[in-house]
C-alpha cells in the first residue's frame, strides 16, 4: 500500500520545513510507511528549495494557479505515482499531524473520503471568529443543497482512496473543497468526517480575503451545483461514524 501526503504551498518558506517535520514525526509511531510530496504554486521565495531538501518530490509551476487548479495538480502527480490512500493536508501546520493516521485508518476502514473537522465535536477551531461563523454557515449550505449534513465544508485536512482520486476531476476554478464534496455524492462515495483539533491561523497566502473567499466561494458552488449533483439522500454517511519542475528527494 503506497500512502502519499501531498501539500499545497505558495510562499511557505517560514514554515513548510515545520510542517514536513511534524509529518515525519508523526508517522514515525506508526507503522505506516508514506512519502510526501509539495506541489509548489509559484512561489517566489525559497519554499521549492527548502521543501526539496525535506520531501520526497517537490512539483513547482513558474505562475501561480490557484488552490483548485494545484489541488488538482496534486492529484495527478499522485495517482502518476502509484498511490493508493492520498491525505491532503496544509502547509501552515494549521491541521494536526498526529492525525493523519486517523485518516489513513478511515481509509482502510472501507471509506472512499474522509474529512478532519473542526466542528464536528462543537467548535475546536483556531481561526477567527469570523472565519468560524463563516465557515459554519457555508456548512450549513452544503448541507442543505446536497442533503448530506457536512459541519466543516472548508476543511483541507482529508485523506481519500485511489478511486476518488481517480474519479474526481475539480470543476471549480477556485477552490476544491466543496467541488470534491459535491463530486462525491455525485459518485455515491462513503464520505465521512471525524474530529480534529484546528491550531491558530495566520492570514491564508491562498486568498485575498475572508469576504473575497466567501463571495468566489458561493458563487461556485451555486453553478457547480447546478450541474446536475445528486440529490439522494441518505446514501453513505457524513458524521462521526458511520507544474513544470521536479526535485525528487533520494
């Protein structure tokens, strides 16, 4: 089983060493052999440079493309090399380490995608308190146009199965979040959420702003809802339980 922890970055110079550091650290204690990757968004400070020395591949594009289009780039180069379970994760450290194995393990478990909450247990969320309300109100939109309760629409912290990898192609120019969320249901895959604990936040480098974020944000997922998702409910679970230069790493 080939696990790969990819990362988005754009200007994470100060903290992308950390970030892989805590990664391996973390998957040391277990027994679950992975590799890390970083795809780099153009950056124009050191991240491609500090990042090759720490993961195993580093895939940089010479101009900034934006979170959907490197998420997407994340999963190509991913699926290219060979892996079966793919966690997703941020490299500002915001989301916690120590449970990728917790993803993994969902994983295996049988689920197709599975997406670390801050909500999901009542509110453990480091942001602001705008970003939280925000994020629990665009929540409760994605509940309400898929039919599937969600309670943390926004969270990049998420591992999936090569066949959602593989099935999903993000249609969203901005973001892939809910564009993900969406597809899923679309292709009746087993979705669930457990609990995590989100750490303090800077201001994100991959938007401008919270009310820029927000407004691009509900206006894609009203025209990507409009193209035909599935309305069925109650199939799955949603809950607790139920790119142009390479450095690999030798």
């Amino acid at each position: 089983m080939k696990i790969i922890i990819t990362i988005p970055a754009h200007n994470e110079a100060n903290d992308i060493e950390k970030t892989i550091g805590g990664i391996r650290q973390a998957m040391d204690k277990t027994a679950y052999a992975c590799s890390v990757f970083v795809c780099d968004d153009g950056s124009t400070d050191e991240t491609a440079v500090i990042a090759a020395k720490f993961a195993n591949a580093v895939y940089t594009s010479k101009q900034k493309q934006g979170l959907a289009r490197t998420f997407q780039e994340e999963m190509t180069r991913c699926l290219q090399a060979g892996a079966d379970i793919i966690v997703h994760t941020d490299a500002d450290g915001q989301y916690p380490s120590e449970d990728i194995p917790l993803l993994i393990e969902k994983i295996e478990q049988g689920h197709d995608l599975v997406i670390g909450s801050r909500f999901l247990n009542g509110i453990q969320y480091g942001g602001s308190r705008l970003k939280a309300a925000g994020n629990i109100l665009f929540s409760r939109l994605m509940s309400a146009l898929s039919g599937r309760r969600i309670t943390d629409a926004t969270s990049g912290f998420r591992a999936m199965n090569r066949k959602t990898a593989a099935a999903i192609k993000i249609r969203s120019k901005f973001t892939y979040t809910y564009d993900q969320y969406l597809q899923a249901i679309e292709n009746k895959l087993d979705i669930i959420e457990i609990p995590i604990q989100g750490s303090s936040t800077r201001r994100s480098r991959l938007m401008k702003n919270v009310f820029d974020y927000t407004l691009k944000a509900l206006w894609d997922v009203l025209v990507t809802f409009r193209r035909k998702p599935s309305r069925n409910r109650g199939e799955g679970l949603v809950g607790k339980d139920k790119p142009e230069r390479r450095a690999e790493r030798s």
